[in-house]
C-alpha cells in the first residue's frame, strides 16, 4: 500500500480581517495619492502647460475650479521634452510657488524605478512626482508595447509613491493607429500602462471652441469619474481654467470620427438643413420627420437622414451640443404635434464667444 500524503491547506485571507483603508487624495478624483494618473493627447494638445498647472495649484492649495488640493506641496518634475526655464515660465505664470517646485538636472538619466528619485521625494517630501513623457523613462531594456514588461516598472514605481504618500503623474503621447478606439486604450504602447494607472485623463481641443482645450477623465477606479475641464494656454504657457464642460467620451470620440472622414462640421448635412429651416422661420418651431427630409432633399439633393431612428441617433451624440455651441440652436426629436412626430428647434440664445 502507498502511502497517503497529507496535503497541508492553503494560506488564505478572510476579507473580514482586512482592514479597509479609503483612497487617499491629492485632487479628487483625478490625482490619488500612492496611485499613478495617466495624462495623454496628441502632441501640441496642452498636456504639459495642464500639469505645470495642477502643479502650480499644489504648491499653492489653490483649488482647480471646485476641486480642491487636499494635500498641498512640493512637487517634483522629471522632463526631458522642455528646458527648465519653460517649464518654470509655465508654472509662474499659472500663479505657483516656485519655491515648491523642483526639477531633476539628469532627468534624462533616469528610470522610473531610478533610487534617485526616491530620494528627492523624500528630501523635499512632495506630494506629487512628474514623469514628461512616461516613454523616456521606462529605460532602454524595456519594451513599451510589452505588458509583461511594463507592469512590473509601473508596479514598481506605484509601490514607491504608495511609501512615500506621494501622487503620480504620467504624461503620455497618443497614437495614431487607436484612433477612434475608447480614450483609454489611445496611449502609445502597452494597453498595460493605462490599465496600471488608476486615473486616466484624455485631453482634446474643444470641437465647439477651438481656443479651449478639454481634459476629459476617461478612467477612475476608485471613485467616480469627475467632470470634464476646459482651459485655455495664456502668456508664457500657463492655463486659465475656463469651466466644466458637457462633452464626455463619447461625444468626442464621435467628433474624432468625424474629422478622420474628413467631414467638418460645416458640412454636416443637417447642419445645412436646420440652418434653413431657421431661415425660413426664425422663431423655430414644430416640422414633422417628412418635412425635414422632404427640404433636405430639396436643398441637399438627397435626404439628409435614411431612417427617423438614424436622425434621432444622431441627434443623442454630441452633434446636437456642437449645434447649439456653434449655431445657437437646441433640436428636439420625438415631439408629437396633431398626431405627428417630428423635431422641434429652438434659438438659445447664450453662444459661445
């Protein structure tokens, strides 16, 4: 007979035995303490003069909006894309101590797991680390496009601010070939670098104000997503903070799509029909789904819309925000008038400057 083996039982942890800690913030929610925050846009978008500015508010406590700087502090910078004297002009000119702000001379010498930078967290004890961009810092054995690479340097990294109570920002150049796809996944290089992070903030040019610049939080694990900020790029690159916005994802992902056709907005043909239908009556009012294609096919030469569903699809995206933005016109569908269903439009009358 064999001998029976005894199989010890597995080290387990109850749930009920760990101690739940809440997340710890430097601005909630898009800058947790410990935790990394992914800022990406394409290149010439404002993403540095944007970090320059929440770094000007943590050296200052300055709320961005109605967002308040729940740890206020030194913070350190590490860019190889910009001389220090930009980099300081940006920072002075939205209004921060530049007595709290502090670069690293052989910033392009170091990794994101370099014992340096450990070390001049703890010297000045700031409460936020800037990498500009995350790819020059991920060292030349490391294969940005490779997950099982790039977790292990990003886990790293977060271990370190976790000790050291510090956030983390991570600025990100997109790529070309994810345009399109969900924000998050428009990163350059491994779909594990925004997966690492726990915020994730996309920056756009506004679609309806092409001297604002969006950022829009496109992901928040531990709490929920906050609303989208415009700014605008002043004097010596600092940043005016211009208001919440409505856009969202979604809304500008179809804009995206859009401009990648090659239709601008001018030439939407429903743009065109909507301007006319005003024309023609410029209190606004009550045209069944016939009407509108019946004109828009007078005007455009081919109906502006195949099916109702198709008008009212359309009308639910950020289309419908673009025309009240630009055109100073709010659409309605699915209004019944005599029986009949049809759109409603109205003048609003506060555009956009």
């Amino acid at each position: 007979m064999s001998e029976e083996t005894t199989i010890s039982p597995m080290p387990l942890i109850c749930a009920a035995d760990v101690e739940y800690t809440p997340p710890k913030w430097l601005i909630c929610p898009p800058f947790q303490r410990g935790k990394g925050t992914l800022i990406q846009a394409d290149p010439g978008t404002g993403k540095t003069a944007f970090v320059c500015a929440v770094a000007a508010s943590v050296t200052t406590g300055a709320p961005i909006l109605d967002l308040e700087v729940e740890t206020p502090g030194h913070v350190l910078m590490l860019s190889v894309e910009d001389d220090l004297e930009i980099l300081r002009g940006r920072i002075e000119a939205s209004h921060g101590d530049l007595s709290k702000v502090h670069f690293m001379p052989n910033a392009a010498e170091m990794t994101l797991n370099s014992p340096e930078i450990e070390q001049a967290i703890q010297q000045v004890d700031a409460k936020l680390v800037v990498f500009d961009p995350i790819q020059a810092f991920l060292g030349s054995q490391i294969d940005m496009f490779r997950a099982n690479e790039t977790r292990p340097v990003l886990a790293k990294l977060f271990e370190m601010c976790a000790r050291n109570d510090c956030a983390c920002a991570l600025i990100a150049h997109t790529s070309k070939s994810n345009m399109g796809k969900s924000f998050v996944n428009q990163s350059l290089g491994s779909v594990d670098i925004p997966a690492s992070c726990r915020s994730v903030l996309h920056i756009v040019r506004n679609p309806t104000n092409d001297k604002e610049n969006i950022v829009v939080h496109v992901k928040s694990s531990n709490a929920p997503k906050g609303r989208s900020i415009a700014y605008r790029i002043i004097d010596r690159g600092g940043v005016e903070w211009c208001g919440f916005r409505d856009f969202d994802e979604k809304d500008l992902i179809t804009v995206q799509k859009r401009v990648e056709k090659g239709v601008p907005y001018e030439s939407e043909p429903l743009v065109k029909v909507f301007k006319q239908l005003m024309k023609e009556r410029p209190a606004g009012g009550f045209w069944s789904y016939a009407e509108v294609k019946e004109k828009g096919a007078k005007l455009l030469g081919f109906p502006p819309f195949s099916t109702t569903t198709d008008l009212r699809s359309k009308l639910s995206t950020s289309f419908a925000k673009e025309l009240q933005s630009r055109e100073g016109l709010i659409v309605t569908s699915g209004i019944k008038q005599g029986g009949t269903r049809g759109i409603k439009i109205e003048q609003y009358c506060c555009l956009d400057d």
